[in-house]
C-alpha cells in the first residue's frame, strides 16, 4: 500500500553531491517499503509494523509501541526538511491519524516519555511542517504538567501509578516544555523545564564520568529508595538537547552550555568507540542511539553561537558513527538494512520467527534519524 516518496535531491544550490542527504533517502524507502501499513485495513492511516519480515499479527499492529511512531514521525519531519514533497506530507497526516486510531482514539497514553517523545514530533510538524497539531500537543501537555510531583525532590514519573522517575521521561519533557515556552510565552512551562533539568543534575548526574543515571526509585514517605545506576545513551541525548533548549531561552546559559559540552564530551569518552555511539540491542534500546545522534547534531548547530568549541567534536561523532553504519549496512529485500551496532555488519533475518534485531522497526529507525542528522550537518 505504500508508495515511496520522489526521488532525494542530491544536489545542493551550487550543484554539489549531497553524500548523506541520498543515503538517508534511501534509507527512508526501505523503511517505508518494508514497515509502513495500513492500520486495519482502513484507508488514509499508516503505522509502522514492529518488526520485518511481519508475523500476522505484526500485520495487525497487535504490537505496535506508541513512542517507536513519534520518531517515525520526527524522522518524516527531518525528510520533508531535507527534500520537501506532497507525497510525505500525506504520509505524515496519515501516521498522525493512524497513532490516533491505534491509541483509541486518545492521542495519551500511561506513559510519561511516551507522551513527551510524541508531543515533540507534533509540535515539529506544526512548526516545521505547518500542519495543525496544536490541539493534541496542548493535550500531551497538559499530562506532562501533571506528572510533576515533589516526590524525591521533583521530576515526573516515567508512568502512572509508578514509583520510578527518571531520565527518559524528564529529559523529552523538559525539552518540550522548553519550546512551548518560547513560542507561546508561557513562564510557568519554562520554570517547569528548568526545574526538569535542574533535578536530573542535582539526583541523577554520575560525577565520575558526567554521564547521567537512568532514574530512581520513590519510597511511599516521598524519599528515595534507590538509584537505577544503569547508563543509556539515549538518557545523555535528550539531557543534552534540553540543555541546549535552556541555553536558548536564556536561562543561566553558560551553566546550561557547560553541562551540554560535558556530556558530549563524556558520550564522545565513554558510549562511543573511536567515535562511533555504542548500539544497546533491539527492541526499545534499538533508538537509543539515534535519538542520541539527533541532538548531537543539534549542539553542532547550535552551540558555536553560544560561545562553544564542542559543536566539532558532537559531528564527529555524528559523521564517524554515519560512516560506520552506511559501510555495515545489509542488502536485503526493500534496500539497506542497518545494524543495531553500527560497527558490526547487519544480519539479515531469515524469517518472521528470527530473534535478530534487524528486525526490529526502532532499529531502523535509529538508522534513518543517524542519516538525517548527518544530511542536517551536510547541508548546513
């Protein structure tokens, strides 16, 4: 049922090859050929399926993991800025309606991160895009408010009912509460993004190596219990993007820009080798290190207008793990298929009952978000 989109643009302006620009067009229409479909049959909707080669029920989107479509939504958005078509433009009103249905007609969820990783997507159609979404944005919001608690000092819960905050949940928050406060001028919404970050610094931050903690367990007096001293890349990404969000609106820049170029640093030290992000399998980890190249490439942007040195060393390490997937990619049915570790060659899988984490849609997906942000860097 899917069509691919027009064919990448490979030039710039000044006729010059655009390298990464065409292999994350590539990219995208293997994804799109071998995971995008319809949601129950039903016309104008799209998901994409979990896994590939698809099992029946992957088919019926039984297993389809909500925070998986909003990136599949943010790297539609990064296309569409990178080679602007009608043709996504449809599939992205599409996804949008699809994740609607599959939720239920309900655009939440019990998921903290979950919501905050959609309503980031959203709010980059709408502003980059300018489709409406102004109402299920405001709706995700509003959710994220709530899940603030004072329990443990502050932060919000990774979901409803739970005793755990941390990282994945706080980080996307804070980043989009961030940019609704600078469009909308809401104070109260960039006071709640400063306190995010604030708490993840004060609880969470291993000071040993300026890497972050996944989160920590709340005890029923308010207290807390146990730190989850597990380390992500993706927690490290997100904390990095809402630095350079804080940084942005101006809130004590320089603290914001140092904690940004610590964790470059110690992401560049630590999760990467000979400059290449550290993959963490398939399943939910599959993202993680995309996500992590998504706002890397956003403090190379970014941050040489606010004074810093480190925005060389974040596309570094953007282009050295982009040049290591594209050489470990795999040849399969569809086009390239990307490795859960992008120094090690891809495996095809063989069947629907293959455990391989090629299989998995977050996989790719964390390939074509590593591809856009190297064409993000190329052309700009």
């Amino acid at each position: 049922m899917t069509r691919e989109v027009e064919d990448p643009g490979i030039l710039d302006d000044n006729g010059h090859p655009l390298l990464w620009s065409a292999r994350a067009g590539v990219v995208e229409r293997a994804v799109y050929t071998r995971h995008l479909r319809h949601v129950w049959g039903m016309p104008r909707t799209v998901l994409g399926m979990a896994h590939w080669p698809p099992s029946v029920g992957t088919h019926l989107h039984r297993h389809w993991n909500y925070w998986w479509q909003a990136h599949l939504l943010d790297c539609l958005v990064d296309a569409q800025l990178r080679h602007p078509v009608p043709a996504r433009v449809t599939m992205i009103e599409r996804l949008m309606r699809g994740i609607r249905r599959r939720n239920g007609r309900s655009w939440t969820n019990d998921y903290y991160d979950d919501m905050a990783w959609l309503g980031l997507a959203l709010l980059r159609a709408e502003t980059e895009i300018y489709l409406p979404c102004e109402v299920p944005i405001r709706q995700l919001l509003e959710q994220l408010r709530d899940g603030w608690t004072d329990h443990a000092g502050g932060g919000i819960w990774w979901r409803r009912g739970d005793d755990f905050k941390n990282v994945p949940a706080n980080a996307p928050a804070a980043i989009l509460l961030a940019r609704w406060a600078r469009l909308a001028d809401e104070r109260v919404d960039a006071q709640r993004a400063i306190a995010m970050v604030d708490w993840m610094e004060e609880l969470l931050l291993d000071r040993g190596t300026g890497l972050l903690h996944d989160g920590l367990h709340v005890s029923p007096d308010g207290g807390i219990r146990g730190i989850e001293t597990a380390i992500y890349t993706y927690c490290q990404g997100a904390f990095l993007g809402a630095c350079l969000e804080l940084a942005e609106l101006g809130h004590q820049q320089r603290i914001n820009v140092r904690r940004a170029e610590r964790t470059i640093s110690a992401v560049a030290e630590y999760l990467s080798d000979q400059g290449v992000l550290h993959g963490q399998g398939g399943g939910d980890g599959g993202l993680f290190a995309g996500i992590t190249a998504r706002y890397l490439a956003q403090a190379a942007l970014r941050m040489p207008a606010m004074g810093s040195e480190f925005g060389e060393l974040a596309a570094g390490v953007v282009f050295a793990s982009a040049e290591a997937a594209w050489r470990n990619r795999g040849v399969v049915t569809g086009g390239p298929l990307i490795s859960p570790q992008w120094t090690e060659p891809a495996m095809a899988p063989r069947s629907t009952g293959s455990e391989v984490a090629e299989r998995d849609l977050s996989v790719q997906l964390s390939g074509w978000t590593l591809f856009e942000a190297a064409a993000l860097l190329e052309r700009t």
